[in-house]
C-alpha cells in the first residue's frame, strides 16, 4: 500500500460511490466491511465498532441534516485498543438511507468514523459539518460517480487532511 | 418602541466528549421550542476545540452547533432576544449544566 494513500484520513479504498443497503444498518455494516478489507481494521475490532455503533444511533441518531449521517462509536474507548489513527469511510447513496435525521430527510452521505478519542472526533464531526453546510455540497454529492472522485470531493473541502 | 435587551447567562461544557453530535442534536431540539433568537458565542474555548473566542452558533441549528467543536472545559455565553428569551436562555443553560445526560 502507497503510504500516500494511507496518509489520507479518507482513503479511496474506504469510499463507497453506491451503497447496497437502504437501512442504516447496512450502510454501516457495508462500510465498516471496506476498513477491515483495507487491513485497518480487524475482523474483532469490526464487531466492537458495529455494536457500539449501533448502540450509539439507539441513543439518539447521527442524521445531522442536508443529508448527511456521521455514525461513530458511542465511546472512543469503545474502539481504542482496535483502532490506531481515526479512520473515516465514506458511503453515498442516491436513493438515500432513513437515518430518522434530525431534519427529516433521508441520508445521501454516510461518514463512518472510528476514532481513538474525542478530540479526533470533534475535528471529524467539524469538518463533516462544514461540507453538510456548503450550499454546493447537493450538487458536488451528485457528481461523484467512483470512491476517487468521493476522496477528491473531500480532500477539497477540508485540504489534505492527514489524521 | 426599544428593543428588549438581550438575556445572557454563562455556562461550561463539562461533559468529556464535548458538544459532539448527540448533545448538539439535543441542545438544537430545545432551544426550537422557544420563538427567541438563542444563540451560544464562544467565551473561552477548552483545549482541542474548533473554534476561537467570539465565535457563535444559533442554538437552534445542529450543523451551526457541530461546527463549533467545542471540547470539554469551553465555556460559552447563552444569549436570547425575544417575548421567551429568559425561559428559552434558562433551559439550553441547564442542559449544558446537566452534561446533557452523560458523564
């Protein structure tokens, strides 16, 4: 693996231009699958993240409107020992997701987050906030047809932002 | 006719994660239930948040609230303009006191 590519908090290999699923639930098990796929996960560390995940959206959904969803674990520690820098995975979907959003609306970009701890966290769902809030993003979201153009797409919003 | 002054009341994020998406998604659904203008401008920033000293957010938008990044230790001003200011300032206050539910 280029450590260029590695270097990148969202890594192509991460990003999903059409997700399979329709319920969150898929999305996040369809992502989640692309960091173990990667290596920057394992398979037990998957099954962490899953269900504190999920425990996370029970508590209160990470639809945070303009169509977007940053699903994350309940606690850092939760994926501390599994996870070594914050990894982000990237999912769209055109006939959008129900995430009970804060707004209403259905989810067309799902932003997994696995990270160590709050501050990363903070910075992600930062970030996350300022492409949801562009008022170009409806229109960049529609033009991402490969995970290449999903990682172009971010990386020019935020600059190259290592993790 | 003059303008009501504005209501005002400090308040510390004390909560470990900071005002991350849950408690942001909780603060935003409070202060829609009041007709004020309600509104958080950053005192004092904790360590590892986003934004600076004088930047603010309305309290009523999750988005406007997640962009603050507010980590743990920040303290802000709650700010209201309108007939339910003080009860709207007084609610988003003591949530932000009660470490919205977590520890």
């Amino acid at each position: 693996m280029p450590a260029a590519s590695s270097n990148r908090l969202v890594r192509e290999v991460h990003c999903v231009a059409a997700l399979a699923g329709r319920t969150r639930e898929d999305a996040v098990l369809e992502l989640s699958q692309r960091f173990v796929d990667s290596g920057a996960l394992d398979e037990a560390g998957r099954q962490v993240l899953l269900e504190s995940v999920l425990r996370r959206e029970d508590a209160g959904t990470t639809g945070i409107g303009n169509g977007v969803a940053l699903p994350h674990p309940k606690a850092p520690e939760d994926v501390r020992g599994h996870v070594g820098e914050p990894l982000v995975a990237v999912g769209l979907s055109a006939e959008g997701i129900d995430f009970a959003a804060v707004d209403g609306g259905r989810v067309h970009a799902v932003f997994l987050v696995a990270a160590p701890d709050s501050p990363s966290y903070l910075a992600i769902a930062r970030r996350v906030a300022g492409l949801a809030r562009d008022r170009r993003w409806p229109k960049l979201l529609k033009q991402c047809r490969t995970p290449k153009d999903i990682r172009e797409l971010v990386e020019e919003a935020w600059g190259e932002v290592k993790p | 006719m003059s303008a009501p002054a504005a209501v005002r009341r400090t308040a510390q994020i004390l909560n470990a994660s900071g005002l991350h998406a849950r408690p942001a998604t909780q603060l935003a659904e409070l202060a829609r239930r009041y007709t004020a203008t309600l509104e958080l401008v950053v005192v004092e920033p904790g360590p590892g948040s986003g934004a600076a000293a004088g930047d603010q957010a309305s309290a009523k938008e999750v988005l406007d609230l997640i962009l603050l990044a507010l980590a743990k230790g920040s303290t802000v001003t709650v700010q209201g303009h309108g007939p339910d200011a003080a009860a709207g300032v007084a609610a988003v206050g003591e949530l932000i006191d009660r470490r919205f539910g977590e520890v």
